[in-house]
C-alpha cells in the first residue's frame, strides 16, 4: 500500500486496510516520540527523529522537544530549520518545511481536516501545508490544512492561518491578516 498517495490527496473515504496501515504508523510514531523526548543527547534525538520521519534529519536543523506528530513519515523538514518547543504536526496530507524556516514555541501545523456532512465525518480531506523558505511563524501559530506560507513570511504569535501567506509580509490574527510587507535590508529590532 502506498501511503505517500494521501499527501494531498483532498477527500479521502476512511477505513479499511488504508486506516490500519495509517493507524500502526500511528502508534509506532507514539512510541518514537516517547523515547525523543526523553532522549538526552542531540545525538539520539535525530536518530529517532529520523526514524519518525522516514528519512534524515538534517544535521543544520534544530529541534527543541518536546516535540509531538500523529504519522510523521508525510513531514520533510529542510535545512536550518528551527523548530521550538512543543510543535504539534499533524501530517498525514503532508507537511513541507522549507530551508532557513523559523517555528516558534507550540507551533501547530495540520494537514488533516474532515468531511462537514455528519454522515461522512470520520472521512478525512488532506491538505498539505507548505511552509516556504525564510518563513518566520511565532509562537501558537495554527496553520490549517491547504495553506502555504510564502517566502520569508512572518506570522505573528496566536495567529490561526486560514489563507495562503504572500512572501514578505507580516499577518496576524485570527483568522490571520495582511497587517503589512516586511522590512528588509535594515536591522529592525523594534516589531511595533
């Protein structure tokens, strides 16, 4: 069964052997996260990371635990990326974090919506979300399912991101909106 199929896949009826496989994944990546954050080297934290991820985690990136996902393996994470304590990735429809990417403290991102209708609820809609290089997302930042955040980025702290991000602009909010373009070229320690 090729799982990577979901990434992006929009609606997706629910169950059968696709929810077991997804749901022993699942489980695996629980007990991975466990070990991870408590783990006491940097060492073994990108190993088992690696393991959660299916692939190498970079050695230019940072990861602060504890750190938490459902599947994990939908999750590609670039290089510099800093990634602060207690994110929450919700990856099945797929997440991607570009290079010199900055999430603050308890960053969640979310691939992962369902179907409105009652009768359907449990089916999933996967999204992925796509966060672009430079991007800078504060500390509680929520990005929902489907939404890109452009190059170099900012989204204010507690901002809920509903809506595609252009490149080099500021939003906040909830719903998160244009507030203005970002500075650049100038050292510009005062954000009022």
């Amino acid at each position: 069964m090729d799982l990577d199929k979901l990434i992006d896949a929009g609606p997706v009826a629910w169950g059968g052997e696709t929810s077991k496989a997804v749901d022993q994944i699942v489980a695996e990546t629980g007990n991975d996260l466990i070990q991870l954050n408590q783990a006491t080297t940097e060492a073994k934290r990108r190993e088992i990371m690696g393991k959660i991820l299916g692939s190498e985690f970079p050695q230019s990136a940072t990861l602060n635990p504890p750190f938490q996902t459902d599947f994990g393996r939908h999750t590609q994470i670039g290089e510099r990326v800093f990634i602060n304590r207690e994110n929450f990735f919700v990856d099945l429809g797929g997440i991607t974090i570009d290079d010199d990417v900055l999430l603050g403290p308890r960053v969640t991102l979310i691939s992962v919506n369902h179907n409105e209708d009652p009768a359907h609820r449990r089916d999933l809609v996967l999204k992925s979300v796509h966060i672009k290089s430079g991007a800078w997302l504060g500390a509680n930042v929520t990005v929902v399912p489907g939404v890109t955040i452009g190059e170099n980025a900012i989204v204010a702290a507690g901002a809920v991101v509903t809506k595609d991000v252009a490149a080099n602009t500021l939003v906040a909010g909830v719903p998160a909106k244009f507030i203005r373009n970002i500075h650049t070229g100038e050292k510009n320690y005062d954000q009022k």
